[in-house]
C-alpha cells in the first residue's frame, strides 16, 4: 500500500534572490516530487511570525522571521510517496555545514539560517503549514 504524502516546501529568501528556484525545483521534480501548487509571495513580517508560532520561545526566532521576511519566497506543495521524510533528507541538516553531500543545503546553503529551504517536519504540521499558505 503506497503512502502517499503531501508536504510544504519554501525555497527562501536567500536561494531566490540567487536566482535558484528553478534549480531547486528540478531536483525535487528528480527525486519524484510532484509540484502540486506553487506561488511566488512577499511576507510581512507579522506573517512570518504566524508561519514560524511554534519556534517563538526559542532565541533564533525574531531573527528567523526577520529574514523571512526580507525578501520575495517560493512556496510549494510538493506530493509523493513518503513525501514529509523524503523531502527533509533532500533537503539536508538545518546545517548546511552538517549537510550530506547531494542535498539541497549542502549545495546552496549558506549559513544556519540562510539555509535556502524549509520543509514541514511532520504530517500534522505538513497540513498546518499547506494551510496557511494555500487556503483554497
């Protein structure tokens, strides 16, 4: 039985000022991702703070929604099978000094925060984060 999934994927601020959200998008639509939907969108920063709610006790978080914030983003629901875990080993450690060779991060991170993509790190939170973005 086959396990089909859907999950959010955000190419950040950092990877489409480079110009990389094509690229990006061929390596997911490579490991048999499928790009159910996908917009180009400027958050507020209020925004940013509603998306990243869960993260806001930790030290990092005004930071993060900041540099979310600060510049045009790709978000995408990306669907197959096992989609939630096949998406994060893609994408690599949060790290991008950490990350594998061949994953996303490895390859375009720079830096901790500036990590070129964000995937949902769960179903339940896959469905949260799909939400905010695409409310149909």
């Amino acid at each position: 039985m086959s396990n089909i999934e859907r999950t959010l994927s955000i190419i950040k601020p950092d990877a489409v000022e480079r110009n990389l959200d094509n690229e990006i998008k061929d390596i997911f639509k490579s490991q048999g991702f499928s790009i159910l939907k996908e917009k180009k969108i400027q958050l507020e920063k209020f925004e940013a703070e509603k998306f990243y709610k869960i993260h806001e006790t930790k030290p990092f978080y005004d930071d993060l929604c900041s540099y979310l914030a600060s510049g045009p983003i790709v978000v995408m629901v990306l669907e197959k099978e096992d989609a939630v875990l096949g998406n994060r080993e893609l994408m690599g450690a949060t790290n991008p000094k950490e990350a594998k060779e061949g994953t996303i991060r490895k390859k375009y991170g720079i830096s901790i925060d500036k990590n070129s993509v964000h995937g949902s790190d769960s179903l339940e939170n896959a469905k949260i984060e799909i939400d905010f973005f695409f409310k149909d």
